[in-house]
C-alpha cells in the first residue's frame, strides 16, 4: 500500500485525482498503517510530499536529519515493527527542477546524480528501511547504491529496483500529490519508451547483475506483457506498480456507476498476477484485502 507523507501533525489532505488517498502525517499514517495491517496488508511504500520552500537543485533535503520522511520512518519500524517499509529514492519530491536527476543547462546529468541517489538511500537505510526502492531510472544506480549500502554494513537492506519504468502518463495523479511535475521538459531521456519490449530485458539484465533484490515494471496493466517477459527470464522477485493513473480510472468510472469498483479491482490485480507478478503495489491493496 502506498502512503503519502506530510510534515505536521493531524493532517489528512485530500489529493484531488486519488479518490480515498491522503497526504497524512505521521500520527495520521500510524493509524492507516494499523488499519491496512489488521486487513492483513503489512507492506508500505512512502513517499514525502514536500514543500517547495524546502526543494533544491541538488535535493539536500533528502538525505537531512531534519527531514520528516526519515523521522516517520523511525516512528513507524519502532510502533510496528512487524512491517515491511519500502522507500522511494528519486531527487523529483525534493528538487526544485521537479526532475529525478540533477538537471545542468536543461540535461539531466545520469552521473552527478548517482552520489545523491546514495546519500539518500544511506539516511533512509540508517533510519531503518526495510527496502530501498530507487525509482528514478538513472542507469547505474543499483551497483552504486549496494555498494554504498555495504561500505555502511547495511548488508541486509534490500533493493527493489523500478527497473523497467516507462515514461507514462499514467502518473499524473501522483505528481499531483506530491506536486512534483517536472519544471521544464518531460522525462522521456531516462525513462523508458512505451513502445520499446525490448529494452526491458537490457535494463532487467543490467540491475540483475548490479545486485538488485526485485525487479519492477511499471505501470502495471498496460505492460502486462512485460510482466511476462521479466517472470520468464530472471529467477527473483517480480514487482508490478500498479500506478496512481489505473487506481484513478477505476475509481473515476465507479464514481459514476459505470463499473463494479471492487469487481474490477479484483479482475485487475488477478491478471498482474496472472501475469507473473510476486508483489505488487496497488493504491486499491487496503481496499483488495
Ligand atoms: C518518481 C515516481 C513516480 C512514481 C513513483 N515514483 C512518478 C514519476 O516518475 O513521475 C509514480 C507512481 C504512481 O503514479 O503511482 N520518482
């Protein structure tokens, strides 16, 4: 189950596009996490929604001692430590150019971006996460943040790699929620182009070999066939996101009694599955359980 984090306390936003999600701070998302886990849904994939006053160039806030998303860390591993955290490593919640690389004269620089991507996942590691979860698609992260990770001896932290993630538009709701669409330009120069099937392997291939604990295709749905392709050639776990725009669709088209919401959530987590999917993240996994 995904959850959005804010700074403050007793806070419960509203995210217009995501019926049912909430920006909740920490004493809000202890709650959440208690009533998914007595559904029986105990894994979480944060993601800080920050402020602009706090974003930069080079995203210092992320790996801050200051930052909230690494106190709520904290807080939740000590009051149920049974659960399972995943995070979010990309410079995009934090960087004032809304981008998940270090961007220098309208680029994104793959290698300047590498040193903060581990800076980041290291604080997050120290505050005690479960699994890293780099979303960002620079090429070499994986090798470079394990290594990073075991210079520490965070040995035991595991990386779950967005490792085939394509540039969608199926993320509108979750750059609404964090207010973290790009300033200028798209992200079509380091994520991946929809039509491309074949790519999936080389970058599957890549952080296999970088030491990746799960690989993951995203979206979901639409790529169904990639789902497919990664179950039949890597023996560890395949992830699949089913992202912010799928969630939005089904619960759009259930708003006006066009479809049977929980009927159709259930069909569409079923045919991830059915596709080889070992975990999946889903904004409907509290709601399935
Ligand atoms: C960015 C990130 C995105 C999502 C997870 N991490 C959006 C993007 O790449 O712009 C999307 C998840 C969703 O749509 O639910 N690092």
């Amino acid at each position: 189950q995904p959850l959005f984090l804010v700074d403050g306390k007793n806070k419960k936003n509203a995210i217009k596009s995501l019926p049912n999600i909430f920006q909740l701070s920490i004493d809000n998302a202890l709650k959440e996490i208690e009533a998914c886990m007595n559904v029986g849904v105990n894994s979480f994939i944060l993601f800080p929604a920050v402020e602009n006053v706090l974003k930069n160039k080079t995203a210092t806030y992320s790996y801050s001692q200051k930052n909230f998303y690494l106190k709520a860390i904290k807080e939740f591993k000590k009051k149920f430590p049974e659960c399972c955290l995943i995070s979010d490593v990309a410079m995009d919640p934090y960087s004032s150019d809304g981008h998940d690389g270090f961007v220098e004269n309208g680029k994104i620089i793959n290698d300047k971006t590498l040193p903060i991507l581990a800076k980041m996942s290291l604080a997050q590691a120290e505050a005690g996460i479960d699994i890293i979860g780099p979303s960002d698609m620079m090429d070499g992260r994986v090798g470079y943040i394990r290594e990073a990770l075991d210079i520490k001896g965070f040995t035991e932290t595991s990386i779950m790699s967005y490792t085939v993630k394509y540039a969608s538009a199926f993320y509108g709701p979750f750059r609404d929620a964090l207010d973290s669409a790009p300033k200028s330009g798209d992200k079509k120069t380091y994520q991946m182009n929809p039509a491309n099937k074949r790519e999936a392997l080389v970058e599957a291939e890549l952080e296999y070999a970088e030491g990746a604990d799960f690989l993951m295709v995203k979206p979901a749905t639409v790529y169904l066939d990639i789902i497919h392709e990664l179950k039949q050639n890597f023996p560890i776990p395949i992830a699949a996101y089913h992202v912010s725009g799928e969630y939005a669709m089904l619960q759009a088209a259930a708003k006006n009694g066009w479809i049977d919401y929980n009927k159709c959530l259930d069909e569409t987590l079923l045919s991830i599955h059915r596709a080889g999917a070992d975990v999946i993240i889903s904004y409907g996994s509290k709601d399935y359980a």
